[in-house]
C-alpha cells in the first residue's frame, strides 16, 4: 500500500496532537516514547510517520525545537 505524502502529513499531525493532550492531561510528565497502545496505526510507515509527530510534539515544549529547526525565517544577524 502506498501512502501519499498528505496522508503521512495528517499522520505526523494526529501524533503531535497526542502529544499536547498527553503534555496537558499528565501533571508527571510523558515518555517521549510513546505507548505502542497510543499508536492507532497497524503499518510501519504509519506508526513511524505518528511517532516522530508525537516526539516533536513533546520536544517542542521543552525547549529543544531549536534542534531541528535550526534555520530561522529571520535574516543572520538582526534581532
């Protein structure tokens, strides 16, 4: 089966979303492994495409979305 590119897209996003409703309803924290249970996908690419979602989800709270968006849409050198 092969997935298109906007399907992975919405995949990624339904993970991320996971991730703030985890971040919100947890006072102690989350993994940033998510449950195999939380996962609601059966492939591979599926459950792979939704795991990254909820793992930028929760290291966009922390602080560490620099990382991987380490270019800016602002010009170097003006702040």
């Amino acid at each position: 089966m092969d997935i298109s590119a906007f399907d992975l897209s919405r995949i990624y996003g339904q993970g991320w979303k996971a991730a703030k409703r985890a971040l919100t309803d947890s006072a102690e924290g989350v993994n940033s492994e998510p449950e195999s249970d939380l996962n609601p996908y059966a492939t591979a690419q599926e459950r792979d495409r939704w795991s990254k979602g909820f793992e930028d989800g929760l290291r966009s709270r922390t602080g560490a979305r620099a990382i991987s968006n380490h270019q800016s849409w602002r010009p170097q050198g003006r702040r």
